[in-house]
C-alpha cells in the first residue's frame, strides 16, 4: 500500500476546523494518502499513520490517538500501540462510491496534548467482483416473416457497477442465420442492437432463441446473459395440406350411428386464423354418401349418420375439402374411399316352392314331397349355406344339381296308426363367424289306407250274466277298435252262426252300430251255466278287414229254488214221518235225520237246519248242518209217549227260502220197537229205492251237464296264453246234505260257487253276487265233479 504527503485544499469545514485550531491553539500539520483495493479482509493493515505523519509512538496513547471520518461506518481504525492504521470494515467500493471516478476516503487523524489534526486519505482502488448484468433475464419480439433485412431492434444494456477496465467492454450474440448484433456507444454506455441480416419464415422455424452476452474487461473478464425470443408472425401463405391425395378405409357394415369411422388431419403452416381449418363435403358426391356419413368440419372426424349396408353398397367415395380462414382463404383437397366389410349379418332364408301337405301311407320311400330353395344376401363364406332336417323324421334332404335347391323326400314307409301328423323342421345355417340360421317347418298329414283290421281288447272275452234276466234287453255288448280313420275304420258288429250248432245262438241278437248284445230269452242258471259263441267285427274300408272274436257267457245262479224235503216224505207227498224209538235209549241216540236238497248253489244251496216247535225242548237236539236229531237225555216214566217236532229248513241266500217237515217221536216198550223196526225197515227199504233211483237220475243230469260245461272250459283254456281254467271241485266239508260246488278261474281270481258248507278259507268278494266266492289261489291238477250222497 503506498503512503504520500500532499498539501490539500481546504474545504467547507475548513472554517470550523480552523476556528478549533485557534481556540486550542494549535492547526493541522500534514496530509497523508493511501491506497487499498476494496473487499480487503478486516484487520488489514493499511499503513503506520502515527510513524507517516511523525507522531512519537510512545506517546500515541497518552496523547488519545485516533482517526474519525464522515462515515459512520467505521471503516478503519487505528492502533494506539503502534500508530497502524488497519481495515475495521469490509468496504465494498460499489456501495461506497457511484460512478467510475477515483473512490476517496478521508480520515482525520488527531493527537491530544496538544491537539493536532492530520488529513489521511485512503483511495480504494476497485477490483473486478461483479459482473455484468441486464435488467431483465428475458427480451421477447415479435417480427413478422415478412420484415425485410436490415431491421433493428434495441436490446436491453446491461450494466456492471465496476469501473474503469472492469466495466462492460462487449455484446457477442449467439451464431445463427437471421440475426447479428450492433453496438452503439452512447456516453459512458454501449448500447446493443439485434440487426435482421435474413428474412424471416414462420413455417420453417416460428421461434427463434438466442443469447446475448456482455462481458467486462477483468482478468478474467466476467460475464452476463440475456435470453433473446423471437416470434416470428404469420401471414397467409400456406393452404392447408393431407397427408395423402387418397385415404383408404375399410369398416364393418351395420356399426352403430354416430360411431367414428375415420378422422383426417390437413395441415397448414401458418397460424391464427390462417392456420385454422374447417373441413367440409364435396358438393357433388352421390345422395347415398351424404345420408350415411357426416363430417365434423372443425376435427375432421368422419362418422357414421345411417345404415351402412354392405348389401346395399360395398364402396364409398367421400371428396373432402380443408379451408384456412385466411384472407383470402386458402384451400386443400384430398379423397377419402371407404369400403365397407361383410359381416355375417343376414340369416339365411328358406323358400318353399312346393308342398305336398298330405302324404299316403302307402307312399315308397323316395317320394318327393316338397321343393325348396335356400339363399343368403351375405357374400363369401357368410353366404355359404348347409341346409339338414334337425327332426328326428321318416324324410331327409336330397339336393338338387343346382345349388342351394333341395328336394324332401321320404327315407322310409310310413304309418299313420303310428305317425299322423309330421312336423318336419328344415335347418339352413350359413358358414359365417358365428354362424347364423333359419328355420322352416312343414307340416305334412299321413292319409289313411285301410290296412289295419278292427282288434278286440282280449280274445276270449267273458261275461258273467244273472240268471232270470228280462228278455228282449240288453245282456252286456263287446267293443273293437280299429286304428284306422274314417270309414276304414267304421265298425259293424255280427254273430258267427255258420257251421254252429249251437241252439243259444238264437236266442241272441247284436246291434251291427255299437255291439250291444240282446238275449231274446231268460236264462237258468239251474238248466245252463255256461255257453260260448263268436262276434265279427268288419270295417268299412276297401276292401273290408275284419276279426273275430270268442265269447263266454256264465250264468250266475240266484236264489229262486226254495230247499225241497226229501226225507220225511208220506205216502201222500208231504213232508211228514213217524218215528219209533225205545224209550230206554240213552242220551245222544239218532232218532233220524232229515235230509233236504236246494237247487241253487253256493250260499243259495246252503241249508240249515232248525227246530220250530218241539213238546219238550229237554229231550231232543237238532244239528243245524246235519239235519240230526238225537235225544238230549234219557226218557223218564214222566215223559210223554209222543213228541211232535217241526223242523224248518232254509237256505242262506239274500231272500232266504224255506221248508218245513215234521217228525213224531214215538216212545215204545224195547219188544215193541223191535218188532216196528222190522216191519218199518222192509217199507221203508222199498222207500228208499225208489227215492234212491229218481235221485240217481237227477244226478246223472247234473253230472252230464257239468260234464260238458268241463269239457268247454278246458277247450277254452288250452286255446288261450292266460291262466284261465274251469274247475269243478267237490266241498268235502259236509255231513249227511246233498251238495255240490263249482270252482272256476278268471284272469288273477278264483271262483267257487259252494253247495251247504262252505271252505273255511273261503271269503266273499265284495260287490259280487251272494253265492260267488273267492278262493285263495291253490292250484289243483286234477278237474272233477264230485256230488254227493250221505244217508248215513
């Protein structure tokens, strides 16, 4: 740092000074300079004030050494030990002096005792700390592309608060094609310029970035930016541009209205309105394209307005402008070709070119009953059709040689009895992804041909019939059933009387129309149980069919014979008798029985035994079954020579019939009932006979028509396949009554019609006739009539 003496001028305060000066006596002695750069450290010696301006430095502290300035900052202070003068403050030369002048500042030194007062002057030299810097970091302009070369525009200056060489010395510009800078020295400062050297084109590059940089003269210089924008602005002199002449699309047929099919893009450089385009339709396009597509004319998105149909057209061809709003507006062209894609939208369709409604049942296989035609309005493999019959019929599909034209014919022969009515369902499904069908249906009707004959519901039939029924009415009626229709299937019904020996026959009619069976007499059970005879049933058709059928009739008895007395008989015919017996007989001895015989059968023919009257009920018991009389006791010398006693006989049928005998019980000494039963047994024996050999008679009757009734129902059940068999069996539970039973099956049941006594085992089927029973199912081998005598 270095230090000088110089003589100063006085200044304003110089009087002030002055007048301090001659009030203490003493005046300033010296003046002293010194030198510093700025922003050095604090505590930085500037110099030795007391030993430059002569001060003892012994007495620098007795004397109150000491530097004041105009600031109040306090830049610097001074060491009372030594006399230094030293840097108390950092000072920063931009801050304490303006401008790029010489930067002083003047301190005044002053001793006591005596006073003095020394000038001391510190320059503070500048040193390059800042660097340059413009007012604002960003300049826009804004330059229209026609703006001829040689146009200037005012930059901002930048400013650096350094002087002299550290000051700004220069603008550069970044390197580019269309602009340079100028500088223009104005006083103290360099004004720069920005210079258009080359036109401006807003389409090749709308914005231009440059940088412009000041630097200072330091070493090394320092240096500060701005950032230049230029805008460069349009004008109208581009027309909107496609990318391509001609656009090609291709959608699918039926999309839905409104969707977006296609968005073309023009392109224009300029901008503003000039850049802003509409998009519009050509005005000579086909009336199709403007009622299935519209165009947004600010996006250019092309959209779906109706049906597209790939039927109806395959191809469309749009014609699209692009107006700028340019003045005048500029224009563009370009042709959008959208063809539309197939889909397998259309079912294919069945036609029916003939049709056979009614077919004959007699009709071979291969008859054609119908033609048909198939087609689809899709194209391709979605026109492609497969055609089948999806019912499970007796007809199929045969095509023709041209195609899609088919045949339906029958496959097999036909029954109407099984089959009337057809519903045949044609399929017809193209090959498209997925695919679609249709169906048709035909319905045919099987004519009928008389080739079924009239069938009865079983063969042979049966029917059980009440004996005693009115003659001249309806007995019971068979019906057949014929699965033919019309007047093949008209029935008429007639008896089988040729080559018959049958006298029944008659006594029978039938009704042709409905197979109602009238008897023209009353039957007997007693006289005829059973017959058979043949039903023909014919049809109508052409020729007639016809079945027959065999029919067995059993008569059921009724209880219409009431019991007849055969013993005691009377000589005159009347159901009286005599009885002897020894009145030393003990108890339980057979008086006698009386016996008796009923017609009728089952319950109808069961008899019981009762007695009516009796003088003494004490001596004598009646078997109810048996017809048994037996003495009770033995006889007293107080009992009665003579018992008369009245035995009722009934049978057991819903009316019961009856009859009555009557037996006197005479009591004899023994020698006299022996004597009597000699004479008795020898009239009675002759009795007997006779009574013996009309029974026999009666019963070779019976037995020869039960005979033949077995014979006929045995023919009957080996000529049929279910288990049918006409059993005769005899009631072995009976004492001392004339009895018989008729035992015969039906389908599943067994029947027996019972004589007096009947099997334990035996029940009653409910609804039926009183004298018909049903046995549990004992099979017997062996068909027999067994009838009965017991006379004990």
């Amino acid at each position: 740092m270095g230090t000088k003496r110089t003589p100063r001028k006085r200044n304003s305060c110089f009087s002030f000074y002055l007048a301090i000066l001659l009030f203490f006596g003493k005046m300033a002695l010296a003046e002293i300079r010194y030198s510093i750069p700025e922003e050095v450290k604090e505590g930085t010696v500037v110099g030795n004030a007391a030993k430059d301006l002569g001060i003892d430095i012994t007495s620098l502290s007795d004397r109150r050494f000491r530097v004041v300035s105009e600031s109040k900052e306090g830049f610097f202070e001074v060491n009372q030990n030594n006399g230094a003068l030293y840097v108390h403050k950092k000072i920063d030369r931009e801050e304490f002096c303006h401008g790029s002048g010489a930067c002083l500042m003047e301190l005044k030194a002053i001793v006591e005792n005596p006073l003095e007062i020394h000038y001391v002057v510190v320059e503070i030299t500048d040193v390059n700390d800042h660097s340059p810097s413009f007012p604002e970091k960003q300049q826009t302009f804004e330059i229209a592309e026609h703006i001829l070369p040689g146009r200037r525009f005012q930059l901002h200056t930048a400013r650096d608060p350094d002087a002299g060489i550290n000051t700004i010395r220069t603008y550069t510009l970044t390197s580019n094609e269309n602009f340079e800078i100028d500088i223009r020295q104005s006083d103290e400062d360099k004004i720069p310029f920005l210079v258009l050297k080359k036109p401006l084109d807003r389409e090749q590059k709308s914005k231009h970035t440059l940088l412009v940089t000041a630097a200072d003269g330091g070493k090394p210089p320092r240096t500060g930016t701005l950032n230049v924008s230029i805008i460069v602005l349009d004008i109208n002199d581009n027309r909107p541009i496609f990318s391509q002449e001609i656009y090609q699309i291709e959608i699918q047929e039926n999309v839905p209205v409104g969707t977006s099919v296609f968005q073309i893009n023009a392109t224009d450089p300029d901008e503003g309105t000039n850049g802003e385009i509409e998009y519009s339709l050509g005005k000579t396009l086909k009336k199709v394209v403007y009622e299935t597509f519209e165009l947004d004319k600010l996006t250019g998105e092309i959209r779906v307005k109706g049906a597209v149909d790939y039927e109806e057209n395959d191809v469309y061809k749009l014609d699209i402008e692009a107006s700028d709003k340019g003045q005048p507006p500029l224009t563009g062209e370009c042709r959008v070709i959208i063809k539309i894609k197939d889909i397998n939208d259309n079912p294919p369709e069945i036609e029916v070119t003939s049709l056979s409604s009614t077919v004959s049942e007699e009709s071979k296989p291969g008859t054609v009953i119908s033609l048909l035609s198939v087609r689809d309005k899709d194209s391709g493999v979605n026109g492609k059709i497969i055609a089948s019959i999806t019912s499970d019929v007796p007809f199929q599909l045969q095509p023709s040689y041209k195609e899609n034209i088919y045949s339906v014919i029958t496959k097999e022969f036909l029954d109407r009895e099984e089959v009337s009515l057809y519903e045949i369902t044609v399929k017809a499904t193209d090959c498209g992804e997925p695919p679609l069908s249709n169906f048709k249906t035909l319905s045919i009707q099987i004519s009928d041909v008389n080739d079924n004959s009239p069938q009865f519901s079983q063969n042979p039939l049966q029917f059980y019939l009440v004996e005693n029924n009115v003659a001249g009415k309806s007995i019971f009626s068979v019906s057949a059933t014929d699965k033919d229709v019309n007047d093949n299937a008209a029935i008429s019904y007639r008896i089988m009387r040729e080559g018959s020996q049958n006298d029944i026959l008659s006594f029978l009619n039938i009704n042709p129309s409905n197979g109602h069976i009238t008897a023209l007499k009353s039957f007997d059970f007693e006289t005829l149980k059973t017959f058979q005879f043949h039903v023909v049933a014919s049809d109508s058709g052409t020729p007639p069919l016809s079945s027959n059928v065999t029919v067995n009739v059993f008569i059921l008895d009724q209880n219409d014979n009431a019991p007849v007395i055969l013993y005691p008989v009377s000589s005159n015919g009347s159901a009286e008798g005599v009885e002897e017996i020894p009145r030393n007989v003990n108890a339980g001895h057979l008086v006698t029985k009386v016996r008796a015989y009923d017609a009728d059968i089952g319950y109808n023919g069961w008899l019981l035994f009762s007695l009516q009257e009796v003088t003494d009920h004490s001596l004598f018991g009646l078997d109810r079954y048996t017809g048994q009389i037996r003495t009770l006791r033995s006889f007293t010398e107080t009992d009665e020579a003579q018992h008369k006693l009245l035995i009722l006989v009934k049978d057991n049928g819903n009316v019961s019939l009856s009859a009555t005998a009557t037996v006197i019980v005479k009591l004899v000494e023994p020698k006299e009932a022996f004597a009597a039963s000699d004479v008795k047994s020898s009239s009675k024996a002759d009795e007997d006979n006779n009574v013996t050999f009309y029974l026999m008679i009666t019963l070779g009757s019976v037995s020869a028509l039960f005979l033949i009734s077995i014979i006929v129902l045995i023919a009957m059940q080996c000529s049929k396949s279910t288990d049918y068999t006409s059993k005769y069996l005899q009631e072995t539970n009976y004492d001392g009554t004339l009895c018989h039973s008729i035992q015969y099956r039906s389908g599943d049941k067994r029947y027996m019609l019972v004589g007096p006594r009947m099997s334990i085992g035996s029940t009653i089927v409910p609804g039926s006739h009183a004298n018909t029973l049903v046995l549990p199912d004992r099979r017997i081998t062996s068909e027999e009539v067994r009838t009965c005598f017991d006379f004990n």
